[in-house]
C-alpha cells in the first residue's frame, strides 16, 4: 500500500484524491478477474468502484466476495455492493442460488443504518424466497430482531435519548418490511405477538407498516380490524 492511503481504513489521506481516484477508476474498463482483485484488495473507493462495476456471479466465491463487503465495512462500499447484488438477481435470476448459503449476513443487512441499503436487500431477497432454507433462516433473524427491538423499546423511558429510540425504530420498522414477504416461513403465533405489539407503538410508521402485513393473510384478521380504527389516516386507509 503506498504512503499516500491511510492505514487505518483503506482511504485515501484527503477527499480530492479520493474524488480523483474514483473517477479516474470508474472511466476503466477491467476485467473480472481485476475487479475481483480489487474487491478483496482495494482502498475504500477502489472496493467501492468494483462493486459498481461487477459483472457477473457464477459461482459461489463470487457470491462470498460480495456478501464479505455486504457489512462490516464502510458505508460506500456496503450500499454498492447492495445495488449490484440487486441488479445482479433481476439481471440474471440463476444467480440466486450462489446466495443461498448466506441468510444471516443478508439479515444483518436488511437492519443497516442506511435505509438505501435496507431497501437493496429487501428487495433482493425476494429472489431468494424460493429457496426454502435460505427462507427459514431469513425469517428466523428477522424474528429474532425484531423481538430484541421490541425488548429494547419495553425498558425506555421519557429520559432515554430519542435517538437511541429512534435506532430500535428503524430496526424494527426493516424487520416488519421483511417479514411482510417472509412471514409464512415463520410460526404463526410468533408473527401475531410481534403485529399485536407493533400495533400498539406510537410511532404510527410502525403501525402503518404492520397494517400493510395484517391484510395480506386472513391469520391476522383480528390486527386488521383493530387498524381499522387507528388514530392515524394512513393507517386506517390501509385496513378498509
């Protein structure tokens, strides 16, 4: 690594360099075998600028590639390689099953603290359904979350900073996306505590969210009624 990148996170030491060099990589053409390279190898904008421009998954260390910068890295390059996996399974729908393998790293994803990122794997995991273990576990995770925030939201108080509420909010408000394409891989009455609970919080995003899931099955009739009445328009609209 050249004196010029700072060690401690693969960037450049100031943000014209980084611009630069950004650029100067997205006019490139590389080869497969290049931008594979530069995904494990890279500098933050390098990683970032492969990901963009990643062609193809064929096989399952392709797939791995892709799902080890997913999280845990920086931001840039998390929400990059979000998009591609996207663009990747609606461009060709065989890719899916390289993917399989990795439902709990695509949970941790859909709870990013980016809500572009959250919104790339909600999406792309819808071409995963089909796959029944990919499913299971995908919505175990979710489950799993999903109480944790509600456990988490339970022990606040009027004191507690709003955005340490807010961020269990946001997780799960992801779970309830989620969950709305995957909540038959789960056990019923599990997917009914979590809906009655959420129909309760005054947040009326999350109420509004759990409506959205309540008319999709007949199991959650008694949640849909209830909406029915709700303090919020949007909500109410949803359940009539």
């Amino acid at each position: 690594m050249s004196d010029d990148k700072n060690l401690n996170n693969c960037f450049y030491k100031d943000l014209d360099t980084n611009f630069e060099k950004a650029c100067e990589l997205a006019g490139k053409d590389f080869s497969h075998e290049e931008l594979v390279n530069m995904l494990k190898n890279g500098t933050i904008p390098e990683k970032q600028i492969s990901a963009l421009k990643f062609d193809f998954v064929s096989s399952e260390n392709d797939a791995k590639l892709l799902i080890d910068n997913l999280t845990g890295c920086d931001g840039k390059i998390r929400e990059a390689v979000a998009s591609k996996i996207y663009q990747l399974l609606v461009a060709d729908k065989c890719s899916a099953k390289f993917f399989i393998p990795y439902s709990d790293v695509f949970a941790d994803a859909s709870i990013d603290i980016n809500g572009n990122i959250c919104r790339l794997i909600a999406d792309s995991v819808v071409f995963l359904k089909s796959y029944d273990a990919f499913s299971k576990s995908y919505a175990k995770k979710l489950i799993e979350f999903a109480l944790q925030a509600l456990q988490e939201l339970d022990k606040f108080i009027f004191r507690d900073k709003k955005y340490v509420i807010n961020k269990q909010l946001f997780k799960l408000y992801w779970c309830l996306e989620g969950l709305s394409n995957f909540y038959e891989f789960e056990d019923i009455n599990t997917i009914k505590q979590i809906l009655e609970k959420c129909s309760n919080i005054s947040e009326y995003t999350i109420r509004e969210k759990t409506a959205k899931i309540s008319v999709i099955s007949p199991e959650f009739a008694e949640i849909k009624e209830k909406l029915k009445n709700d303090t919020n328009y949007y909500v109410r609209q949803i359940c009539l």
